[in-house]
C-alpha cells in the first residue's frame, strides 16, 4: 500500500488549511523515507491533533516546488498554511519534536 498520496493538493488548498499541519514529502521507493516512518508514527502519536498529509514529490511536482523540497523526507509544519517550521531527513525523535518548539 502506498504511503504518499500521488494526487496532491494544489498549493492553493494547503495554503488555506486551518491549524497546524505536518507536510511530509517524499516518494515510497525512498530509503531515507521509509526509514524516518518509524520516528514519524512516534512523533505523530504524540500529537494526536496534527493533521498530517504524507505527499509524492518529485521533478515537476507544484506542491513540493512552492515549499522548495530538495530532499526526501522533507517535514513542514504549516500553522493556518505557513510555515513555521521544518526539518529534512531527520535522524531522532528530538529533531522532529523540534518542529513544535514554537507552537
């Protein structure tokens, strides 16, 4: 089962979201990404009330283009659809709880 939704958002629609939402971008194929799944599912349980949307990247990609992914997995937190906060490839726990410091 594929984990990012191949159809995204237009940046338009994420951008009027309300509240916090983690944008994860990455493609399934990915090792870096599927490595981070696990920290990822830690870090989601502990915050039950973020809306997380798990988005396919890649060349030509408008929503991963507007937000200037480089690398996979790229983590964005969006508080009423601006960012606030991000974190690429991270390795702990730590560096993804280090996306709601300033929440």
């Amino acid at each position: 089962m594929a984990h990012y939704l191949a159809d995204n958002p237009a940046p338009e629609a994420v951008a009027a979201l309300p509240g916090l939402t983690l944008l994860e971008f990455g493609v399934d194929w990915c090792p870096h990404c599927q490595g981070a799944q696990a920290l990822l599912a830690q870090f989601l349980s502990a915050h039950p009330g973020l809306r997380h949307l798990a988005l396919e990247d890649g060349k030509g990609r408008p929503l991963g283009r507007a937000y200037r992914v480089k690398l996979w997995p790229s983590f964005i937190l969006l508080r009423d659809g601006a960012e606030i906060a991000r974190a690429v490839r991270p390795q702990s726990l730590a560096e993804l709880e280090s996306l709601m410091r300033g929440v």
